[in-house]
C-alpha cells in the first residue's frame, strides 16, 4: 500500500491510549475516533494519549455517530477497544462488516468466538464476507498464550500434554472483576456459587456455554484458539473453578475488606481439553488477592520429548495487547473475508517500517 493506512478507534479508554499513539508511531493514520464517555467526546485524540503528545487534528466522537462517520471517513481498519465478549461488540462488528471495513478488536472472547458463540460468529463471518472485510480478535492472548506457544512446539519431536498458567492481580481490575472471581467468599459460599458447574459433563458444559447460560474463563477460547492452530480434533472440554486461598489474611482496596486466611482470595479457572490426537491441554486463569511476594506470571510447559517450560514473569499486558494488534493490521487487511481468527492469520512481525509497507493487497 503507497498511502497510509486509514484507522479509526472505536472506544477512547485507557486501551486507546496505547492504540493510537502505537498506530501513529507506526506510520498509520488516525482519521477518526469514537466513544461513549461524554470526558472524552470533543478532545483531541493527543489529549487522550496524554504525555504531552503532539496535537493530531482529530476530536473524539460520540459512538452514537460512528456509522455515519466511518461511511464518511472509509477508513481501512476499526480498532475495537471496549467490552469482553462478541455479543457485546455485535452491533459495532456489523456496522463495520455491512460498511466494508476491516475491523480488529481487543476483546477477550473474539480470539476465537467459534467454541462459545458459533451462532453470532456465523452470522458475522456471513455479513463480513457480503462486505468484503476481515473482522477479527488479538491481544496478549493472541501471542503469550498462543503463537508463542505453537512455536515452541515446533521444537519438540513428541507431546503428549500442553499445560498452561496465566495469573493476575484481582486488585487491577475493579470491583466486578474480583467479585467474579469470587474473591472474599468462604470456600463454602465459593462451591456452592462459583464452582457449581464444576462436575458438569462436556457436553451439557458446551449447551451451557453455546446458550449464554454460562461464561466459561478465557481459556476456554483459548484452547480452541490453540487446538485450530496445531490441527488437534476436540473430542471434550471442561472447565473448573477452584478457590485460591491464602495462610495470611489479605486486605483488598479493590473490595474494601480484609479476607481472612483459609476463604477465597480469587480463583483457578481450570480448562482440560481432551484431543482425538492423544495430546491434552490443562490451561489455567488465576485471578486473585496477591500477598506481597506474588507477581504476574505466564508459565507453558510441553510434555513430551523434550519437556520444555517457559516462564514470562511481570508481563506488561495493556501494552502487550496494544502492541500485538497493531502489529496485525497489516495482516487483517491483507486476510480473506469474513470472521477470520488469528490462528489462520501468518505469524505476527515487528514492523521495522511504515505499516502501509507491509500490506501486500493494495
């Protein structure tokens, strides 16, 4: 592509921050952005980038105008920063796919939406096709717990198991988060709430997940993420959530509370996929209160010939999931049409050059 690549920022959070500024810096052209924030609507983009940025020319929008706009503005790509799960983004997916306009977002459930909600993603893979765009989801999960993974099984000669940890400070995210991790509850309250479906069989957990009955943790989608991508068949797919609890008591600002030794600080949520092919994945969310020594830490290990682990420790996760995406574009531009995961995208690259210089199609 011999002009910049056209991008506009649907959703002005703290996301966006990092989003634009890695956009710009990357040689892309911000053209418009959108949010519902009524502080945000009317500044300039730089002002929400913050540090003193350069003034870009561009004022934050009211999301209630973005399909007006972007049929204006005909951007190439949407960045999606805003909520967790597809049928939350549905209305703004398929603005941008009756539009024709390719769009990538950070949301969580997107990586891989097909184990989850195969009906909505359906129906946008259908809309995307008929506008002749990409729609699709990246993040930290996208490399860390994905292409990271797959590559380092390309050194082995045999595996047997994958089994991987991702853990997290409750205390980051906001109330709703750490209450959903049941963080605070006795071990009694937890059971008999959180880990109710714990015993549930696959198939009655798929009906649950596929009706919106049950959310199941991120790794949910992972797992398909990671199973599409070695060309593993899924024969079943649990998920447990198990009560992390502490020796000492833990006060929680986030909560407004000190949990008392022995009741839940967070949970495990625990994803076993089970394969046609032999090899099992046990991955694993842990969400939860830290004591002063814990950090946040990613851990794989391969089983198998060798067993090989791999430990990344304090990952920077906003700006790894920042970073990640816009190094996609490039690659969302030039994919097929319709809903196309990253597992079926190239291998992602840092871009050295302007962004518009990797788009092979235009």
């Amino acid at each position: 592509m011999k002009r910049k690549v056209r991008v506009v920022q649907y959703g002005a959070g703290k996301m966006s921050r990092y989003l634009m500024r890695y956009v710009l810096e990357h040689g892309g052209e911000i053209v418009g952005a959108f949010c519902r924030n009524k502080n945000h609507i009317g500044k300039d983009v730089s002002e929400i980038i913050g540090n003193g940025y350069p003034f870009v020319g561009v004022a934050v929008e009211s999301s209630a105008t973005a399909e007006q706009r972007m049929a204006e503005l005909k951007p190439d790509v949407c960045i999606i920063a805003t909520r967790s799960t597809v049928a939350e983004l549905e209305e703004i997916f398929t603005v941008c796919a009756k539009l024709g306009i390719n769009a990538i977002t950070t949301c969580e459930e997107a990586l891989y939406p097909w184990n989850s909600s195969p009906e909505l993603t359906a129906k946008l893979d259908k809309l995307a096709k008929e506008g002749g765009c990409t729609l699709t989801g990246v993040g930290y999960c996208d490399l860390y717990w994905g292409t990271m993974v797959t590559n380092l099984c390309g050194s082995s000669h045999k595996i047997t198991k994958i089994k991987g940890s991702s853990s997290y400070n409750v205390e980051d995210y906001g109330m709703a988060l750490a209450e959903g991790h049941g963080a605070g509850l006795s071990v009694e309250e937890f059971e008999r709430t959180i880990g109710a479906y714990n015993e549930t069989s696959s198939e009655e957990m798929k009906k649950l997940v596929e009706s919106g009955e049950y959310v199941p943790s991120y790794m949910w989608n992972q797992n398909g993420w990671l199973c599409s991508k070695l060309g593993l068949h899924v024969v079943s797919q649990t998920q447990k959530c198990i009560p992390c609890i502490d020796k000492e008591d833990l006060h929680s600002e986030t909560l407004g509370m000190t949990v008392k030794a022995g009741n839940a600080t967070g949970m495990r949520a625990v994803v076993t996929t089970e394969t046609e092919e032999g090899i099992t994945l046990v991955t694993e969310c842990v969400g939860k209160i830290y004591n002063p020594e814990e950090i946040d830490r990613n851990v794989w290990t391969l089983y198998g010939e060798p067993e090989t682990t791999c430990i990344v420790n304090r990952p920077a996760t906003v700006e790894l999931t920042c970073a990640t995406l816009v190094n996609r574009i490039p690659q969302l531009i030039d994919a097929p049409a319709g809903y196309v995961t990253t597992d079926q995208f190239p291998y992602n690259e840092y871009m050295v050059h302007p962004m518009n210089t990797y788009v092979k199609t235009r």
